[in-house]
C-alpha cells in the first residue's frame, strides 16, 4: 500500500472510530494521573494507530513483546475491548505490567508471560493475528527475533516495531536497522508518522486528528514506531 493510500485508509479509521478513541484517550489519561509509577513509552499517534489498526483488524491473538509499566498494553487491551473481542499475550523479562493494568481492563482478555522469550517462544499462538514489538531494541535480538520469532506469523500479519525512527533514519547496529534491511530483503514496505523521518505524513494525520477532534493522551510527537504486514 503506497503511502497515499495508507493514508486516506488510516484517515477513514479515525473517522469511523472517532467516539471510542476519544474515550479511550479519556481513559488513559486518567490511567497516567491514577499510576504516577507508569512510564509511558509510545507517543500519541503511534498510539492512536495502534488502537486503530486492532479496531480495523480484529485479531483473535494479539502478541506484544515488551511491556514495561503497561501504557502500550492497556491501548492494545481496550481495542480488544471495543471490538468484544480478542486475546492479548504479553511477553517480558518483568511483570511491573501485572500491577498497573487495571483488572476490569484486562478481564479474560489478557495472559502474561513472564521469562526471557527465547525460552518462551513456544507459548507465541500459531495463529497471531497482531504483532506488536517494544522490547530490547539492541541489534542482537534484533537479529534473533527476525530469525525465531518471525517465521512464526504467518505472511500478511500486521506487525509493528517501535523506536525505529528517533532520527530521520534508524541509528546503524540497533534493532530497527536490522528490520528495515530484513523488510527491504524481502521487498516489503512499511509505514511510519514518525516526525524526524516522515513529517509530511504526520502533518496529514494530524489534520484529521483536529478534524475529529482527537488531541492525545500525552501531547508527544516523535512516534517512532513503524507498521507493516509480515512478508
């Protein structure tokens, strides 16, 4: 999908699901104030999409590899919410997440797995209809995920890797380096709103954030994340 499409696809999802995401921003922000030990990691649009995506998509089995104090985890668990539908598996060294995500959230929706993942791999569902990855952005397990963890969802998955693009490129010997050349191996495209890299498709997107009327849980605008389907 080339970028204007991408686009005028990722401006039709807030249009449609403009009402709950602006409730789930409400949500969050109250999450932030009522658990000053969480550390919030993705920015807003990054965020925004991520929700988005999960809305549009409909995964059965979602999987998030890291998730430090829980902010990308309650955004993941209230798209399952919101679609009624859904299962998110969180992997990570440690389980700070198992005191911050608020129960009602994580329902029946959730199972954590605490461990290193190259000894939890096999608890990864065969059938991952999501991958979101914020984990050791080191280029080490960069290169081991792509090499186990990868094979393992199937080809048209959407996926995610976040803090790629701090820079108007990703930093060389770091874990987006190593997937921006796996991706380009294989001839696959990607996606990114990240500001220092693709600052005309933020502008755009956040036109239509103002149209709808979404401001964001946090006021932050880096979003380095980017967004692909598995080659």
């Amino acid at each position: 999908m080339e970028t204007t499409e991408r686009l005028g696809f990722l401006s039709d999802l807030y249009r449609t699901h403009a009402d709950d995401l602006s409730a789930v921003i409400t949500q969050q922000r109250a999450f932030l104030i009522g658990s000053p030990s969480v550390t919030p990691q993705l920015d807003d649009v990054e965020a925004e999409l991520t929700y988005l995506l999960l809305r549009h998509h409909r995964p059965s089995h979602v999987v998030e590899i890291g998730t430090f104090w829980g902010w990308s985890t309650t955004w993941i668990l209230s798209a399952l919410r919101d679609n009624d539908h859904g299962h998110l598996h969180s992997f990570d060294l440690v389980d700070h997440v198992r005191g911050t995500v608020p129960a009602g959230l994580a329902g029946d929706r959730w199972t954590f797995h605490r461990g290193d993942l190259r000894e939890t791999l096999d608890e990864v569902p065969d059938d991952t209809g999501y991958l979101f990855v914020d984990a050791d952005h080191g280029r080490r397990f960069g290169r081991w995920y792509l090499e186990h963890l990868f094979p393992r969802i199937a080809p048209g998955t959407p996926a995610s890797v976040h803090d790629v693009f701090h820079l108007r490129w990703a930093r060389p010997f770091t874990e987006g380096a190593e997937v921006l050349r796996w991706l380009h191996a294989r001839g696959a495209g990607w996606f990114t709103a990240a500001r220092p890299a693709a600052r005309h498709t933020l502008r755009a997107l956040d036109e239509v954030r103002a149209e709808v009327g979404i401001t964001g849980a946090r006021g932050t605008t880096r979003n380095p994340m980017i967004f692909f389907a598995m080659p």
